[in-house]
C-alpha cells in the first residue's frame, strides 16, 4: 500500500517536474522584473541618502571648524588684544557719553570696546535711539536674548561673554560699570607681560558675607559655603579669554546668582588658574581714595571722571593730589578665606 502510494506520487512528480521546472524559471523571471523594476527608484533614493550624508558630513565638519575656531582664531568676526565689556542700562546716555569722552576716548586699535545692553521686550523708540546711538558710536552691544535690567546683571555678563566667545578674537576682556574708570595705558602694559592663560586678576574678596536680607543683592539660592567663594570685585578685573571659553561652553549648568562678581568667582573656584589680587584695583563698594598706581578705580561720578581723565593727559598722573579713605589689604592665600583680608598696611595703595 505505501510502496504503491510511494511510486504514484513519484509519476506524479515526473509528469509535474516540467510543470514546476517551468513555474521555477518564470517566477525567476519576475523576480529579476521586479528587482530590475525596484531598481530605479531604490537607487534614486539611496542617491538621495548619500546626498544627504554627504551634507551632513559637511554640515558636522562646518561645526567643527567653527568650535575649533573659538581656540585657533581667524575665523571670527573681531579681532582684539583687550576687549572692555561695561555693563551699563539702556538709559544711562550720560554715563556712556562721560566714558567715551574720557579714559575710552583714546584706546589703541587692538582695544574694542563695549557697552552691554539687553534689548529684549525693549521698546520700540527705545531700541530706536540705541541704534541711532550705535550708528554713531558703534559700541554698543545689544544682545536680543536678555531683557535689561540690574536684576538680569548676571545674565547679561554671561551673554555677553558667550557672545564674545563666539565672535572675538582676543586674549582678555576687562569688565567694568558704569562708574568705573580704567587707565588704560596702565592697564596694557601691565597685560602685555602677564601670562594670555588661565588669568583671573582683580581686588579679591573671600570673607565676603552672604547676603540674605539685602532687598538689591539677596541672594537667596547661595548654598555652598557660610561665606562667598573668593572672587574678584566686579568693579573692574580682568579674565583670560580661555576663562571666558570655559563659562560659554558651560553657560547651560551655571547657577546665577544675582551679583555677577560673585558668580564669577563661584563659576571658577574649581579651577586650576591664577587669582592674582592687585591693590591697584579700587573697586571696593566705595573708593579707597587716589592714588597714581591705581589701574582701576570704581565709584567715580561724572565729575570725578573727567577730572581724572584731563589730569592724566595733562601730567600722567591720575590724581591731581593722592589721598586715603581706608586702608587696602594684600590677599593672603595661605589662611582661611574668613582671615585673608586684612587692612594693617598703609603702604599698600
Ligand atoms: C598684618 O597682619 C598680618 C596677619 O595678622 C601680619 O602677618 C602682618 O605682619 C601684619 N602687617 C603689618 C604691617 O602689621
């Protein structure tokens, strides 16, 4: 029975195998159609694909130069050995027109210069005299991704900053307020002989109190410490642009806390980097008085600007007489940050 069933089916096969070897050749044919047929519009859009990649290898290398070109240079708008950023509110017109007209009014071509602003929800006439401001001056910075105000201080000195990274070439920045006055001079000489890396040079402070009550300068989100990290006066001091390359890329993760001075000096604290204090800058809540050393010196009204200024130009000094108000200290590194300031030394300015 099964042998039989066996060989029926054998026949079976034997009569079919033509059948089956033709149906095997015509499904072989049309097989190759259809993959012949498929071809076309696969390969167009694998053409496609390798177009794309192709942009977007390009686009990924674009990137690249660009992030490379915040360490080599060349490839940014400016170019600068010093730029002078002052934090300063839209409507200090006078302010601006006092500094232009006296230590910005003879800075040497590698000096930009400019007055930070945010013009972000900025009135329309407002904007408008900005810009008119701007045409004829041409430093101010307006940053449209902040709205101006001194409780935005932090923010905009790290917008600032980004913007700087991204667009300047130079080796350091100097951050000043509007009633701050620099001696400029002074102030290359001594940057031309100190190192281009790693800088952070103001009048430091590390026994500086929290402030929690003060309505202005509460800063409520300050947790770290019993005290404020060490940090430069924001009066005026001076950062290395490699500093100003490390707060752009981390921007994102920086707390802000709401005076600028002390973020910056908490933004840094782990780094390997020279704080270089330096008495002669007077950038204390008040002034410490005159003297001609001073490369920098803060709280000084109109008035007081363009005396200094006319003096400087007439004798090279700063002061038309030198006077204390209170003493100045030297920064010492080797003790607790509560003990590092302390005024016992009338020989330092
Ligand atoms: C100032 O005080 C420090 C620390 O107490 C001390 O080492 C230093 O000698 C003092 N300087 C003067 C001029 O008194």
């Amino acid at each position: 029975m099964f042998k039989q069933e066996g060989q029926s089916l054998v026949r079976k096969l034997n009569k079919n195998a033509s059948v089956v070897l033709l149906c095997g050749i015509f499904m072989f044919i049309s097989v190759l159609m259809c993959m012949s047929i498929c071809s076309m519009p696969c390969e167009y859009t694998s053409m496609e694909n390798k177009l794309i990649h192709q942009k977007m290898r390009q686009a990924v290398v674009v990137d690249k130069s660009n992030s490379d070109s915040i360490v080599r240079t060349n490839v940014k708008q400016y170019q600068a050995f010093l730029v002078i950023l002052l934090l300063v509110g839209p409507n200090q017109y006078e302010e601006r027109k006092t500094i232009r007209q006296t230590w910005l009014s003879q800075t040497p071509k590698d000096v930009l210069n400019y007055f930070v602003l945010g013009t972000e929800n900025l009135a329309t006439a407002e904007r408008q005299r900005l810009e008119g401001e701007n045409r004829e001056h041409h430093d101010l910075l307006l940053l449209d991704t902040f709205q101006d105000s001194y409780r935005a201080l932090t923010k905009k000195l790290l917008e600032a900053y980004k913007w700087l990274d991204a667009n300047v070439d130079f080796q350091f920045v100097f951050k000043g307020d509007d009633d701050t006055f620099v001696h400029v001079d002074a102030l290359l000489r001594e940057l031309r002989q100190k190192p281009s890396h790693r800088l952070y040079w103001g009048f430091f402070d590390g026994r500086a109190r929290v402030k929690h009550r003060s309505r202005k300068w509460a800063e409520n989100k300050w947790v770290l410490c019993d005290r404020y990290l060490p940090h430069a006066l924001g009066g005026g001091y001076v950062l290395s642009s490699d500093l100003v390359h490390f707060l752009a890329l981390n921007s994102e993760l920086l707390t802000l806390y709401n005076s600028e001075d002390v973020s910056v000096g908490t933004w840094l604290a782990p780094l390997d980097i020279q704080r270089v204090h330096d008495p002669r800058f007077d950038t204390e809540y008040k002034s410490r008085g005159c003297f001609n050393e001073y490369i920098v010196t803060h709280k000084q009204d109109r008035q007081m600007m363009h005396e200094k200024h006319k003096h400087l130009q007439r004798t090279g000094r700063l002061c038309a007489s030198e006077y204390r108000i209170f003493l100045s200290y030297k920064y010492n590194w080797q003790v607790l940050p509560s003990m590092c300031c302390i005024r016992n030394d009338s020989s330092i300015p």
